[in-house]
C-alpha cells in the first residue's frame, strides 16, 4: 500500500484540555461531573474523608485546580479528571539546650465525631499546606505555621527557612478517595527557636478531626548538622 494512502487510512486522534471554572460549580454540578468521569463516590464523607462540599470550597478559594482531559481517537474515547494541588512541606527541627535533635510530626487524636483515635502513629513530618492560585510560597508558609502551629512568623523569620527543590507525584487522593490527583510539593527546613518552642501544638482539620504536633527524636543527625554547619543556624 502506497506511503500516501496508509496516512489517509491512519484515525486522527484529538486531544482535549479544559481547567473546569469553580464559579460554574454548585454541589450537584460538581457531582455530575465527577460522576462522569467515573469518581466512585461511596467513601466520600466517611472514616475522615473529605466530601463534596470540601471540594467546592477548596476549588473556590483556589486549594486546588480540576482539569479534564480527552483523548479521540475514532469511536474511542478516553478521558480522566485530574485534581491538581501545590503545596508547603517545612520539615520543622529543633536543637535543645543538650544538643539533642528532634523533629515535628503530626498525629490525630480524635475523629470528626470525637470518638478517639486508637492508631496514633505519627503520619506527617513537618508542617504540610495547600497553597492557594493567589498566593506567593513565603505567604503560604505564613498561613501554615498560623493555622497548625498558631506561630506568626515574619517577613525576615521566614527568609531564613532553608530551600530544597519542588517535587512533583501523581497519587490517589486520601482526602479525596478516588480521584487522581498530582501534587507539587515545595520543600522546606525550618529550625525551631526557643521563643516558639512548645511541648505540642494542637490542631483541628476543616473535616472536624483532631490532632497535634509532637517532636520525636531524629535517629541520624548528620544532615542537621550539615545544614546547622553550612547556613551558620545557631541557637
């Protein structure tokens, strides 16, 4: 068959992009349209997950972005609804009077209908913030130490939080079950002062589960105090 014809002969595929518009958006249409795209629904709400409403709000401020993409090709379709979110990891240390390193986890401790959580295992290291469409990283970084730590950070304190590079990963949202969502996620180092120093720091999602952050011994301390050593961090 000629070069020319076997091109003739070839489906043309199509691709299709669109950020969907949150203004657009009530609680029904935000369902149809997860639902359309296959978003199993059943977990929503339950066992600490997030709901319908949760989305609407946090694609309303600007939390987090829903693009829909398609693929034509003949009478083939495929299509996937991806949630996009940019967040603030700052890795939170802190250096006692003796030299002992520690490092800040968060726990939950109660679960939205205040029944305590058994499983009390540390989940997260450091502070972990979404980081809305308005904000620059530094503003971000302030929100977060407010709302988990209730620490107002300044201009200059937060100048001097150490910088790592931004890391991107596609996964299943936990909070969301279901729907794929890509994180980028903008890491950070944070030695804690004496003046903010607490024993815990205690917390309460926009879901109703409640927790706090808790220091646990760092095993190996040799990257802290390479980066105490190279940024000249004292105490």
């Amino acid at each position: 068959m000629p070069e020319q014809e076997q091109r003739i002969k070839q489906k043309k595929v199509e691709y299709q992009h669109e950020i969907i518009d949150p203004q657009k958006l009530d609680e029904n249409s935000l369902r149809v349209l997860l639902t359309t795209f296959y978003i199993p629904l059943d977990k929503w709400g339950k066992n600490g997950s997030k709901t319908i409403s949760n989305l609407l709000q946090e694609l309303s401020v600007g939390e987090s972005q829903l693009h829909a993409y398609g693929e034509t090709k003949g009478t083939i379709t495929k299509k996937e609804l991806l949630r996009k979110v940019d967040k603030v990891r700052i890795r939170t240390v802190y250096r006692d009077k003796e030299g002992n390193w520690s490092e800040l986890y968060q726990i939950f401790t109660e679960d939205s209908q205040g029944n305590p959580i058994i499983d009390d295992q540390p989940i997260n290291s450091g502070v972990l913030e979404k980081r809305t469409s308005r904000e620059n990283i530094p503003d971000a970084i302030k929100r977060a130490f407010k709302q988990e730590l209730h620490i107002g950070l300044t201009d200059e304190e937060v100048s001097m939080i150490l910088k790592y590079g931004a890391v991107t990963q596609r996964r299943k949202s936990s909070g969301f079950p279901g729907l794929p969502t890509l994180y980028t996620i903008h890491p950070r180092i944070y030695f804690m002062p004496d003046s903010y120093y607490k024993d815990e720091y205690f917390f309460e999602e926009e879901t109703g589960l409640k927790g706090k952050f808790i220091w646990q011994p760092i095993e190996d301390i040799s990257e802290c105090f390479y980066l105490n050593r190279k940024f000249g961090i004292k105490k």
